[in-house]
C-alpha cells in the first residue's frame, strides 16, 4: 500500500486522576464517510489537497497498532460512493482496502446501499470485517443472514461489546435501492442490546457505531439525541453529517452516566483515535482522544 510521512494534531479530553489509570489501555482508531476516497486530495490548491489517502491511512494504522497491545479499528458507514474507483469496482476496491487494513468493524451507511441492496451483498464477499447493524431488518433481501446484531471483541483482559444503528432510509435512499429493508426504531434496540452487552455479557465497555448523524435543528434522532436517551453505552462513533470533532462531545444518558460521542469527518482526511485506561477492577476508567491527520505532506 506504500508509506507517508504522518502529521498528528492531539486534542485531548479531560484526564482527571490520569496517572493512575495504569493497568489496562485500550485503543480505538475509527473512521466515517470514507465514500471511496482512494487517492489522496489532488495538489490543486483546495481545501484539502494532500490530505487524505488509504496508502498513507494504511501506513499511519501500522504504526499506531506496533505501539500499543490492544487495538480495535472500526468504521461508522459510508464506506461507498465519491470517486469513479465506485463507480467501476461497485465496491470490491474499498471492501479489499478495508480489509488489508484489518478493519474489525463497520456499520452500514445509507451510501453503502447506492448501488442497491444487491451491490452491498455482492461486494461483501471481499470484507474479512463484519458489517454490524442492529436495527435494519433484511428479511427478503439479498442482504439478509450477511449482517450481525453485535460483536464481543476480546482485547487484552479488557472485553468489548459493539453493535450498530443504521439512518432511516426512506426519504434519503431510492426505495428500489433498499428494497424491503425495514427500519426498526434504535433507541429501545439500543437499550436492549446494550444492557445485554453490559450486564449479562459483563463487557466492560460497549461501544455504538452509529449512522444516525451528530445533531439537526429538528428533532430526528441523532447521536445528541440518542446518547441522552439510551443506557450502557459508553462510546458513539458517529457518521453521515461529516462533522470534524476536535476532542470527543460528552453527554449525560438517562442513567446520568457519562457517554462520549465523537465523528471524523469524511473521506479519511482524519483518523480518530481515543485511548481508554482502566483501572485494575476493568470499571472505572477514563479516556484521551487525538486528530490524527491523514497527509504526505508533513508541513
């Protein structure tokens, strides 16, 4: 996939008592709204120009896995559509990427369904990673029996439990392209899977990867929304509503816990990257986050 030189911007999150959350570390890298963005930004003058890329994505990946023990990278949707690689390769490039880069997890996103709900299962045969949703039911779909409602990843002695919520897809997807697909409303899913993640599968953090979008002026659901609405969850990575977060947002959920919410942006300009320490009872635990910018350009 080739190597590039890596400019990584830190922002951290409130870190009280830090020093002494010193027995387990878990990494999360993470990414959204990829939409096939293969090549980095042309040199053009843009906005973004350089930045961005899977080869130098790929690279930076590498090296923050050969410096920590436990790792989990996961995607939050969109991983389709934005470049003409879409367009030809209807997916199989970005599936094969993705799993070159040993990704272990991804929601859908509704521009994963543009080339339909047969194109979506027809590139899944590329991906060694899941794709997890816990809220579209694909009974009489080419996609049916190719999702999972969660997964339990085992990281150390630190045990995770991730599940996944898809956008509702009426009014923003062409029915002929989701076909029977059938939106279930997420929050009480969410309730439920989480508490069985917490409390019978006894993970000792549950994380949502969410396609709902950060915040709207309306109130559609959203992770503001959902975050406040839901219990056991303790990390919502976003998608869908490209918002570049420069440190995780945290909410109180209906519980009064403490959840933390974060999004990338889109087309892999930047790679997320959050840091939970535990302490040796594996419950309490605190967290740090860094912007890891993705370019060749080091200036």
């Amino acid at each position: 996939m080739g190597t590039g030189a890596l400019l990584l911007g830190a922002n951290s999150f409130p870190l009280d008592a830090f020093a002494n959350y010193d027995s387990e570390k878990l990494t999360i890298l993470h990414t959204n709204d990829w939409h096939s963005r293969i090549d980095p930004f042309p040199m053009d003058g843009g906005k973004y120009q350089g930045l961005g890329g899977v080869a130098t994505r790929a690279s930076l990946i590498q090296k923050l896995r050969a410096a920590a023990d436990n790792v989990l990278l996961l995607d939050a949707g969109d991983i389709f559509q934005g470049t003409p690689y879409f367009n030809y390769y209807h997916g199989e490039l970005e599936m094969k990427l993705m799993s070159q880069m040993q990704y272990d997890a991804s929601a859908i996103g509704n521009h994963d369904f543009d080339n339909g709900v047969g194109g979506l299962a027809a590139a899944l045969p590329h991906a060694t990673f899941p794709l997890i949703c816990s809220n579209y039911d694909f009974t009489n779909t080419a996609m049916q029996g190719k999702t999972i409602t969660y997964k339990i990843f085992k990281k150390g002695k630190i045990k995770i439990g991730v599940f996944g919520l898809g956008i509702e897809l009426k009014g923003l997807v062409p029915e002929k392209m989701f076909g029977e697909t059938k939106y279930l409303e997420p929050i009480s899913i969410a309730n439920t899977i989480a508490a069985q993640l917490k409390h019978e599968e006894k993970c000792n953090i549950v994380i949502c990867l969410s396609h709902l979008g950060y915040k709207y002026q309306d109130k559609k659901i959203s992770d503001e929304i959902f975050a406040q609405s839901t219990s056991n969850i303790d990390l919502i990575i976003g998608g869908h509503t490209h918002t570049f977060f420069d440190a995780p947002v945290s909410y109180k959920n209906s519980e009064g816990k403490q959840v933390l919410v974060n999004q990338v942006g889109w087309a892999g300009l930047v790679l997320g990257k959050i840091d939970f320490y535990f302490k040796k009872n594996l419950i309490e635990k605190q967290a740090t986050s860094s912007t890891v910018i993705v370019t060749t350009n080091p200036n």
